[in-house]
C-alpha cells in the first residue's frame, strides 16, 4: 500500500518562500505523476500541479502547473530519496491552507492515493 | 479552465435515505474522466469514484457515478451513519484539473 507524508514548516512569513516536501513509501516514485493540491481553511480544493517521473532520467521528471500559481510554483523530485517538493514563492495570507501531496496513476488520471496533509499557515 | 458546479451545496438527510448529487461542468469532461471524493473534518479526501462510474477499491456498492459531457451524479443508495461528510467531484480531463465547491451532507 503506497503511503504519503508531507512535511514542512507550519509557518511562513508574508514574502517569503514555502517549501514542503512529500515522502512516498510503499512503492516506487518512478512512473506515476505526483501531485501538490491544497485548501483554505473552510474552503475547496486547489490543484497546484504536478510532476511526472519516467524512470530513465535521474532527479528529471516533466511538470505541470496550475496557471494561477505557475509564475510561483517549482516542483522538483529527488528520486534517491523517494520525495518530491514544493516552493512556492511571494507567499501572502492567501495562501495559508492545508497542501496535501497525492499520486495519480497516469496522465489524466484520478488522485488514487492522498497524504494526512499539512496545514501551513503565512503570518508575521 | 472547466468549472465544476455542485448541488445542493448542503442537504439534511436521515440514517438509511437515498441521496442523489449533482456535478455540472461548464464544458464537456473528455472521456468521462470525473471522480468523487469523500472528506471528513481533519482528513484527506478519499476517492470514491473514477471514470465518473468505476469504484475505487474498497467502496461499498451502496456508492454510484454516473453522468457523461456535462452533467454528473453520485448516488448513494442507503446512508450509513459514516457518509455524512463532504463530497467533491473533480474533473482530470483537461488542465487545470478541477474541483466543485463541494457539497455537505449532514444528519437531520
């Protein structure tokens, strides 16, 4: 059974950089797309994008990413680890929310397996 | 971007009652490729339904999808106390994927 973990400062300051990682346990990062979603407290889910590893390009994987946070979002994929990240950037109190990593078997696929989440919170 | 519409937004149900909810893309969702998901307070959704008709593992039969192009439904035939919760579709269809605002079945 494939388990996911997010882990991460819960509080970042107005400005400044969030950075989350997502540990994948259970089976292997190569070949599945994996994904970044959030939700505002009380409010709906986001997909923020995702990042797909083939298997035949160490630490190289293709991304995509919503395009109301493309020109804020990186993520990246560390292969040796089995983890794949999150930055955001310029982050204000908007983006304070629960970010939840889940894995999706393919391309146009559902999100079949999600981590606990992990709520992050942007303030002074 | 393809919004996702869901209605009601909230519904009082009773124990053992029949529930029908509704999906509506503002766009048609290629290939059917719709889900449903099931979130508690605290919790991470969990996915029901794929391919707007297939169950996830594990999800009781009482769970079913429908729909195709627009419009969408996820009936559950009989509720048990553990489905008051909140159910959200999202389309994979096309990017950015996206989700309904939810709606919250609660106990009456």
């Amino acid at each position: 059974q494939v388990q996911l973990q997010e882990s991460g400062p819960g509080l970042v300051k107005p400005s400044e950089t969030l950075s989350l990682t997502c540990s994948v346990s259970g089976g292997s990062i190569g070949s599945y797309y994996w994904n970044w979603l959030r939700q505002p407290p009380g409010k709906g889910l986001e997909w923020i994008g995702y990042i797909y590893y083939s298997g035949y390009t160490k630490n190289s994987g293709t991304t995509k990413y919503n395009p109301t946070l493309q020109s804020r979002v990186t993520i990246s994929i560390d292969t040796s680890k089995n983890q794949f990240s999150l930055n955001l950037n310029s982050v204000t109190a908007a983006d304070t929310a629960v970010f939840y990593c889940a894995r999706s078997g393919g391309f146009n696929y559902h999100l079949d397996f999600w981590g606990q989440g992990t709520l992050v919170a942007v303030s002074p | 971007e393809i919004v996702l519409t869901q209605s009601p937004g909230t519904l009082s149900l009773s124990p053992g009652e029949r529930v029908t909810l509704s999906c509506r893309a503002s766009q048609s969702v290629s290939n059917r490729y719709l889900a449903w998901y099931q979130q508690k307070p605290g919790q991470a959704p969990r996915l029901l339904i794929y391919d707007a008709s297939s169950r996830a593992t594990g999800i009781p039969d009482r769970f079913s999808g429908s729909g195709s192009g627009t419009d969408f439904t996820l009936t559950i035939s009989r509720l048990e106390p553990e489905d008051f919760a909140v159910y959200y579709c999202q389309q994979y269809g096309s990017s950015p994927y996206t989700f309904g605002q939810g709606t919250k079945l609660e106990i009456k």
